[in-house]
C-alpha cells in the first residue's frame, strides 16, 4: 500500500503541506460518492468530495436511474426537481425475436410510485446532486484532485494525499475515508484490496442514432433485437437513441478492422427498420467500447477505510442496475454510520456493518446476472443464425405467474428495497 506517514515528513514537507480537516474525505463523485456526500452533509456531517476529473461529462456512462433509487430521492424531496431535467422513461423493453415481439419486464405492473426507469444524463444527474448538496455548509466539492497516498498512522487509514489543479499537494484528514471512485478505483489498489473477476462472455459497443421523424417506435422506451450472434439494444434518450452492439468477448479489434460500413450492415440485418438511421454513422471515434467486467471485493473495508459501489463491486450491464446498486451501497452507509461520524469516532465493526447489509443483495444479483450470461447471452452470441423464438429460461418466467414479476423486481428494487432511516439530533 502506497501510504506517507505525517509524523515522518521533515520540517520543510510539513511546512509546505496545504492540510484540511474533515469528518468524512469521500474520492470519486459518480453516482455513490455523490449521493453520499449529500446525505452526510444534509445531516450536519463534515464531508469532502474529491473528483480526479474537471467535470462530470463523460460519454455513455450508465443513465438509468431505477424505482429504487427515485423512491430514496422522494424520501429527501428531490424526485420531483429530478423529473424536471430532460428525461425519458423505460417501463421495459421489447424484444425482436423470429415469432414475434416479448417483453421479459414490465416495471409497469410495480406498486411503485415510480413504476419505469428514468434516462437521465449522469452528467446532469451528478451536477444536480452536487448541487443540492452544496446548500448545506458543511459540504465541499473538490474538482480535479488526483488522490496517489493513503494517510496511515497506527495502521489506521487518517486521510489522503493528492495533487490539485495547481499542481501542488494537498492533504485532507478525516475521520472515514471513503471510496466511491468507481471500477478502476486508485483507493482500492493503494489499499492492496484484490477483487475476484469474472469475464462475462461479451462486451459492448455503444453509439448514438438519430430520433427522426416518422421513424420507428420504441414501446416501453427500450428495443432489443438479436441475430446472427449479436444483440442490439435501443434506448430513447428523447433527441437521440442510445445504442448498443454486443457482441462476443475478445471480438473488438476484428469488429473495428471491418471498419464502419461493415457495423452499420450488421446492425440493419438485426434490425432492418434502422436502414435510414444507421447513416449518421460515418466514423469510428463514434462508437465507445464498455469492455464488461464482473467482480467484488471481499473485503472492503480497513479501520478509516470503507469502499463502496464500482470500488467495492463491479456490475455486469445485463438490467442496467450498477448505478442503483452503488446508490443504495451509498444509502446503507449514510443510515450506519452518520451517528458515529458526527461523534468523530468511527468503529471498524460499524464498516463491516456496511458490507455485511450490502454484500448479499450484490452476491445474489451477480449470481442472477452470470446465470443470464451463461445460459441466455453466451447461447445467442454463439448463434448463426436468429434465434427462432423466445429462450424457453425467458418464456418460462413469464408464464408462472408468482415468478412473472419477479425480474422487474430485480431489476426495480434489487433482493431488498434499501430506504433512508430517520437520524437522531
């Protein structure tokens, strides 16, 4: 582990250090650091947010924010400000198989208030929680910090060292360093946590199609269509159409050698009533590839450190669910542990806490997510030709009607709705 220890820094490095103080030093601000660092600071608790980039505007990060997620918000009364930015919403998506049309969801049967997923922007979303969470005083957002040391005094984690945008070093002290900064996490390597990795059989090649006018429909906001070892999958994003071509793992560099012609061909095979819209598609710096990746640490936590979301586990995007997974990471956490970061002393136990709540709804969805890969995904992507008809794992769900809901649930919610708790003054 990367670590400096304060009291072996000689005079001159003590002097030059630029020191703050803080109850919790949270690194990464996607959707987890975020929503924590909100709820921390809307109950009175000291909290820095550290975020290594300039802004929050990245290309095709996740955008579904789920029931779960929307019924937490709704709790702090932000569901509704939240509808107000550009949104479209996804009850479940449609797909295309040889005998006809089959949902495998339908989030609209849900006693929810939010019964779909709504599409926002990450970008946006992250700037309107960072937003809100900078009414409270207590609350501190730092842009374009590059965290390299963890601080560690008697085998406690005290803080972190980085490199801000003056180039300079600077060091936050805090009683819970916290890290949220996502699959390829810096806390989680200087901390010498090693996840255990699955390769999912596929990964995805994502890029954005024109809305046009009088074109094709999108019911319930989302298609998917398959054929001749591939799967596309359609999202409207109102202005545009987010979309994705998976595809059989290791198989990038011979998709990107046949060049953009060849991509645009696969995908009107697929589905031929993207004929007009697959023009748009000229170059290859459109397409982003998600290279997908499973893990979970088995322990995330060391006495002043605690990981949660993408640094704690990284989700597969089979249901699109990470984002709510790492919010509600976020949630338990915030309902654990802000007694104690009030007081200034957080106990070890009160972090294993956390990952004992969050480790089995993670171990459950992973395992529902690999049993899709393996027995559905890794079946179509190995295929010639098109599927005939509905996988009968897929039809089968469908047709038992105490297991029909039962994805939608999954996907919704997750093993167990996860909820604010009220805090003590």
């Amino acid at each position: 582990m990367t670590t400096v220890n304060s009291s072996s820094l000689s005079p001159k490095q003590d002097q030059d250090r630029n020191v703050t103080t803080t109850s919790c030093c949270i690194v990464g601000s996607g959707p987890a650091g975020a929503v924590l660092a909100l709820l921390l600071a809307r109950s009175g608790v000291s909290v820095k947010l550290l975020e290594v980039h300039k802004d929050f505007d990245r290309e095709f990060r996740g955008d579904t924010i789920h029931p779960s997620t929307l019924e937490i918000l709704d709790q702090i009364g932000l569901a509704e400000p939240l509808h107000r930015l550009p949104h479209s919403k996804v009850s479940g998506p449609t797909l295309q198989f040889s005998d006809g049309p089959f949902r495998p969801f339908d989030l609209s049967r849900l006693k929810t208030k939010f019964p779909y997923i709504l599409m926002v922007p990450q970008s946006r979303f992250l700037e309107f929680i960072t937003l809100e969470a900078a009414r409270y005083p207590s609350f501190e957002l730092i842009m374009r910090a590059n965290v390299k040391q963890l601080i560690e005094e008697d085998r406690v984690i005290r803080g972190i060292r980085y490199l801000g945008s003056d180039d300079q070093w600077h060091e936050v002290r805090a009683s819970l360093t916290v890290g949220a900064d996502g699959r390829f996490s810096q806390l989680r390597q200087l901390a010498g946590f090693e996840p255990i990795k699955t390769s999912p059989p596929m990964d995805v090649l994502w890029f954005r199609l024109p809305h046009l006018a009088h074109g094709m429909e999108l019911p319930g906001g989302g298609l998917g269509a398959i054929g001749r070892g591939r799967i596309l999958v359609v999202l409207d994003r109102g202005d545009y159409w987010q979309t994705g071509l998976v595809f059989p793992k290791g198989r990038y560099q011979e998709l990107k050698s046949q060049g953009v012609d060849a991509i645009r061909k696969i995908i009107v095979e697929i589905e031929p009533r993207l004929t007009r819209h697959v023009e748009s598609l000229t170059d290859w710096h459109q397409f982003s590839l998600l290279s997908v990746e499973s893990s979970r640490c088995t322990r995330w936590h060391k006495p002043g450190l605690l990981l949660i979301g993408d640094a704690a586990h990284v989700m597969s995007p089979v249901g699109g669910v990470g984002i709510n997974y790492a919010i509600q990471d976020a949630v338990v956490a915030a309902n654990i542990l802000i007694c104690s970061l009030r007081s200034g002393n957080v106990n070890e136990s009160l972090l294993h806490r956390v990952q004992k709540e969050r480790e089995w709804p993670i171990r459950i969805i992973q395992a529902l997510q690999s049993a899709l890969q393996k027995n559905v995904i890794a079946g179509v992507l190995a295929a010639k030709e098109r599927p005939r008809g509905v996988p009968w794992q897929m039809r089968l769900l469908t047709q038992i009607p105490f297991l029909r809901d039962f994805p939608a649930k999954m996907i919704a919610f997750g093993p167990r709705r996860v909820h604010l708790e009220p805090v003590g003054n």
